[in-house]
C-alpha cells in the first residue's frame, strides 16, 4: 500500500476520535513521545510489493560508527537491578532496551528512506515491513521511519480485532528456554486484558499459543489474541481513544503489570526509545480496517547533531533472565538489520 500527499495531521492524544471519522490515516506513535497521524489524499493498493527501483543506493554510517545509549556493563547491570525488582514483587517482567546511532549527515527531508527499505526488504523481509517518510506540514513535526518489523501490534477489520504479541527469542539452530515460554504467558495474558476494553464480553479468544516462527536470523515465538468489538467501540468515536489508553505502548515491548514496567523502564534506560517499540501503521476509516506493528527492528533519523540515524534493540527481562544472555539477544535482534544499514556491510 502506498500513500501520498498528506493533507493534515493531527496530535491523536487530543483528536484520536478523528481516526474512526473518515480518510485514510498513517500513524506513527512515539513509545515516550508524541502520537502523531497523518490524513493522506491519495492511496494505492496492491497485492504485489513495489518494483525495486535498481537506480537508488543506499548509502549509510560505516559499520564502526554505530554507538550504544548502554554499554555492555549497564546493560546487564539493568537486567541484575530487574531482576532485583522482581524478586521484591514489583513485577514480574520488563523489556529493556538500549538505542544504537550513527551519524548520517542529510539535507532536505532526511536519507533515502527508498533505498533503506528495499535494502531491508531485500535482506530482512517483515511482514509488517513499512517506509514512512512525512514532512512537516504548517510548522508540525515531520517523520522519518523505515522498519521491518514482524509483528502485529493491531489489526482490526470490520468488527473484529487481532494482536500478535512476540516474546520469546533464539538463534538459528537453539530452542526455546523456558524463560521464552514464560514470558510470552505472561505478555499473552496482557494483551487478553487489554483488548477486553473495547472488546464485546466473552469474545477475547487465543487461536495461536506459544508457536515458534522463523524469521532471518532468528526464531520468535508468538501468541495471538482475537475478540470482537464491543457495539460501542464498533467504529465509533470513542474507537481509537479508548483502544490506545488501554493498549499503548504495545505490552510486549514494555512488561507486566505494564505500570510498573514502565516505572522501571524509565529509570534504567539511558535514551528515549522514539517510534521504536511504538506503533507504526495505517488506518483506513472509511473501509474500517486498520494495521498497526510494533515499532520493533525499525530505524528512525533524527535532523538532530547534523543528521543522526538510530535503531533500537532491547530484551524481555524475567526471574530467569541471565545478564550475559540478555545483552547477546540484543546483539543477536541487532546484528543483522544493523549490517544491511551500513554502508560497508559487517560480517554476519
């Protein structure tokens, strides 16, 4: 799907009824900051992905530019003070994440999110893969977002909503630990509760459980959640709000109980994680329809230090979490999308 000619935008913490009210919307919904959408007056859609276009090249940092919001020692000393959480009950898991950045000087609207996407569609297909490049419109902010995500944050047709929630990781080759398995029950039974705001009473149901995909690289394991909207919610005004402040940010990238998580996210994590494990998508009101990822394997580009071109990894954190682990899964999720955004490409 492509749009384009955005015509306005809106701060959907203060309009979100807008989005059930008609057009067709991109959104894009910063984990700590602003939630941002954008009406489009022109939209394609296609069954087949966009013809790669052989003339475009993408030319990013080089591989030795990239730094980290955490060093290897903070990072597991977040995990160890996490895990200290839970054991005093405080909660029971929390993904924590660290930022990577290089700089990537550009004039005009940022980098060449084209070449970016298809260098990433070419070496990482997503299903949830999406290019969103807005400028700012009147004074508001713009945005710069190329992501490759895999998974579904929210998916609503008709009456009907779906979430995929993604916890649970292993290199190609290893299985599963238990550790994998319990924090997905954890985030899976999340979920179930925070669709139940909007959902018609006894719909929310779990078709998939616990199932293993594959993906370049690595394994996830993902549970989905289905349920049917409540006649209220049924694309009405009251949609949009209600379903985001009871959703938002996307469980598996922040913990259970989610208030707690977000507590301790705050105080361990050493940068603002952006759209990264935000919400990254479309909105279709006038077909009621909607698709939304989890902003996971996504870079973003900031105007900010000249140019600066960032990209987020993180971990769920449980009882079982071991500090070494958790720091190498994050270089496992980083490690590939990393080296296909490098101009010079590291070894795999």
């Amino acid at each position: 799907m492509r749009a384009s000619h955005p015509v306005e935008r809106i701060d959907v913490a203060t309009h979100g009824s807008r989005l059930a009210e008609g057009g067709f919307w991109v959104l894009v919904a910063e984990f700590d900051g602003a939630m941002s959408a954008w009406r489009f007056a022109n939209v394609e859609r296609s069954e087949n992905p966009p013809a790669h276009d052989s003339t475009r090249h993408w030319d990013g940092p080089a591989a030795e530019a990239w730094g980290t919001s955490m060093s290897r020692a903070a990072y597991v000393q977040g995990v160890r003070n996490i895990r200290h959480a839970i054991s005093e009950g405080d909660v029971y898991q929390v993904n924590l994440c660290r930022v990577m950045s290089a700089p990537l000087p550009s004039e005009g609207p940022g980098p060449d999110a084209v070449a970016l996407s298809q260098t990433l569609t070419s070496g990482n297909p997503a299903r949830f893969a999406s290019r969103i490049v807005v400028p700012s419109i009147d004074g508001s902010p713009g945005v710069w977002v190329v992501s490759a995500s895999p998974e579904l944050y929210l998916g609503i047709n008709g009456d009907s909503i779906t979430s995929s929630p993604i916890k649970g990781t292993a290199a190609p080759g290893e299985s599963m630990l238990p550790k994998d398995e319990a924090e997905n029950v954890m985030i899976t039974d999340l979920i179930r509760n925070d669709l139940s705001h909007v959902a018609l009473p006894g719909s929310v149901r779990v078709p998939e459980f616990l199932a293993e995909h594959e993906h370049p690289g690595l394994s996830h394991l993902q549970s989905t959640v289905k349920a049917t909207l409540a006649p209220e919610f049924d694309w009405t005004p009251e949609l949009w709000p209600t379903l985001l402040d009871g959703t938002f940010p996307p469980g598996s990238v922040s913990g259970a109980p989610k208030s707690s998580a977000l507590e301790i996210i705050g105080r361990e994590e050493q940068a603002e994680r952006g759209p990264y494990c935000g919400g990254i998508g479309w909105i279709d009101a006038d077909a009621q329809c909607a698709e939304l990822a989890v902003g996971i394997r996504t870079f973003w580009w900031t105007p900010a230090h000249g140019g600066t071109l960032h990209f987020g990894t993180g971990a769920g954190i449980t009882w079982g979490s071991d500090p070494d682990g958790e720091w190498r899964e994050t270089e496992l999720k980083a490690r590939r999308l990393i080296a296909l955004a490098s101009s010079e490409r590291m070894t795999e």
